[in-house]
C-alpha cells in the first residue's frame, strides 16, 4: 500500500471510529436547551478542564457560567449545581427523579451489579433494603441490643492503650479497628480486623488487603466509566482487578452467610444476640408489602456496602494524625480528651467515665 492510501485509509478509519463512539449521543441529542459550560473537545469532552484539583476548577468555572453548569465527561453528559440553592433542587424538591446513581464499573463489579444500598436504583428494591437497616440496623432499639458489642470493643481499646505503656501508639488506627470491629459483629458477628492488639490473624490481614486494594481501585481514573463505547475493552484492566477483587469479597461473604444458614437451621435458639445477617436469613422468607423476597446476593451486596463503609471512613477526622504517648507531653491530655469524646459516640452509657479515668491514671 502506498504511503497515500495509508494515510486515507487510517483518516477514514479515525472518522468511523469517532461516530461509532458518538453515535448514542448524536441518536439521542434532545432539542431542549442545556445549561451553560465550557466547549467540550471532542471524544475527551470537558475532562481537561478540571486540571489536577476539580473541585478548584469546577468553582472557578461556576463564577463565569453561573451555579448551574453543563459538562460533557467524556461522553458522560453531566450537570453541575454550585450553590447551596441549586443543590436543594436537587436534593429536596426534586430528590425523587435523582435518586439513583450514575453507573460506573465499581458499582458493576463489586457491588453485585448495583444490587445494594449505596447503588441500588431507586424503586421497591431499595426501599425494601432502607426499611431493613432503618428497622435493624440504625433504629434505637437495635442501638440498645448491641450495646453490648461497643464495650466490649471499648474494653479491648482501652487494654490495648494501656498495654502500650511508654510507647507511642498511632490512636486515629486504633479507634478505626474498634469502629470497623464494632460494626463487623453488628453486621455479621465477628472482628473483621483482628482484636485490636496487632496481634497476628491472617483472615483480619486479607481482609485489610482486600479493602486497601478496593480504595485503589475505586479511586483511579477509568476510560470505560466516561467513554462507555469502551468499556468492554478495558483498556487499563481495572474492570479484570475488580472482578478478582470481588472474587475474593463473595466469597469471604458466601462462608460467613452459610456458617449463619447452618447455625439457624440446628434450630437450638440459644444464641442470645443475634446480627444482622442472621436476621436477613431469617426474613428471606417474607415477603415485603410489594411482594418481593430478599435473595443472597441483595444480602452479601448489602453487608458489603455497610462493612466497607465504615472500613473506608476511619474516625480520623476527630484523631488527626494524634499518637498516644504517656508521659510524653502536655498535648497528651488534650489527645485524652479526644478519645474520652470518641469513646462516649461509641460508649454511651455512663461507664465510658470509668474508661476515661482508667486511661488518665495509666497516663499519670
């Protein structure tokens, strides 16, 4: 082939290639008018004008095109509010008709194809799931049931402080390990993390590799969720990485559902507090008001969104970067006071006093 009919031939295959990945969007263009923005570039759209730091790029945008902007990502049409009163549009007035989430492939692979809470589409489905953790999850009821599991996990953190004597010990991890335990027995009763003295526990290692791994995934930028007409050629191999990462995740799940299964069907009841999960086995068989049953993936997908979330979102924004020292400094009682306030969130009850003084003579 002459050098000529290269460049032709390769100028033609670039065109068809450009209409192919725009074809939805010319097929599906609206008349109605858009919000204002900037001029997207083709096929990368709008994607260079959020720079390295968005959120400063997305402000400054909303100062020239006003609060309520139009972005093309990729091929993702997007649209903006950047103020308070637009927001509440969304959010408030109009909640209903922007209730689900934009797709994307975490929620695709890990999240059993959008089948819990977090990404669930709005509809009988979710409702039914909201219903569920709102009853046995977050009611005061179920707060007061499980007291129990928050002094326990109180007890094990307040023995491991002690226990660390001159030594400086990182305390933003250490109250993650007692949240993440503390609602790992809520959800599916055991540690998820260990017992919190950095003793060694190969299951509690996994699944911290498997959550630090899921926060790398999550938080890297993929082509397929912006340019959708290649998603199914991963490009970067993200979506191959999630499926392996989910993998793992069924089936730590599928172990500790069926362990549950076995333990209800003995049919001794002589467990005292029950979990979440053994009561979501037990509601499998009822239906809701819309007839509709709770299968076993909405109930790994749903204890995976709840376990994650509080794994992924560590008390590190009452701790800082504080570490524990005794004796070390003057700054240790304001650290003491702290934790005393994080140990009444996850203490509530008067003994959390107790807790308080026992670190304070440990200190002394």
């Amino acid at each position: 082939m002459t050098p000529l009919g290269l460049v032709l031939s390769s100028l033609i295959v670039a065109v068809v290639v450009f209409f192919l990945l725009n074809l939805r969007t010319l097929l599906n263009r609206q008349p109605g008018r858009l919000p204002p923005g900037p001029k997207p570039w083709p096929l990368i759209g709008n994607l260079p004008h959020l720079g390295s730091v968005p959120h400063h790029s997305i402000a400054a945008m909303a100062r020239t095109y006003g609060p309520l902007m139009h972005l093309r990502l990729g091929s993702v049409h997007v649209v903006v509010a950047a103020s308070s009163s637009v927001a509440a549009q969304f959010l408030k007035t109009h909640d209903a008709n922007f209730s689900s989430r934009p797709p994307n492939s975490g929620a695709k692979h890990i999240a059993y194809n959008y089948q819990d809470l977090v990404f669930a589409p709005y509809g009988p489905r979710w409702r039914m799931l909201r219903k569920i953790c709102s009853l046995h999850l977050f009611s005061a009821k179920a707060l007061d049931d499980f007291r129990h599991v928050r002094q326990e996990e109180v007890a094990v953190l307040t023995r491991a402080l002690v226990r660390s004597g001159a030594s400086p010990v990182n305390l933003g991890q250490l109250l993650n390990v007692c949240t993440t335990n503390a609602i790992g027995r809520v959800m599916v009763g055991k540690r998820v993390f260990g017992d919190g003295t950095g003793g060694g526990d190969p299951k509690a290692d996994e699944f911290k590799e498997m959550v630090v791994e899921l926060m790398v995934l999550s938080g890297v930028f993929n082509i397929g969720d912006f340019v959708p007409s290649l998603e199914w050629l991963d490009l970067q191999g993200i979506a191959a990485k999630m499926k392996k990462l989910h993998g793992r995740f069924d089936c730590w799940l599928s172990t500790i559902l069926e362990e549950h299964k076995m333990d209800g069907a003995d049919g001794s009841g002589s467990q005292k507090h029950t979990d979440l999960l053994s009561t979501l086995v037990a509601l499998k068989e009822t239906t809701d008001g819309e007839g509709g049953k709770l299968t076993d993936t909405e109930i790994k997908a749903l204890l995976l969104g709840e376990v994650i979330e509080r794994a992924w979102n560590p008390p590190s924004r009452l701790t800082g970067n504080l570490k524990y020292k005794r004796g070390s400094s003057r700054g240790t009682e304001r650290v003491l006071a702290r934790a005393c306030f994080r140990f009444q969130f996850l203490f509530p009850q008067r003994k959390h006093k107790s807790l308080c003084n026992r670190m304070q003579r440990a200190q002394n």
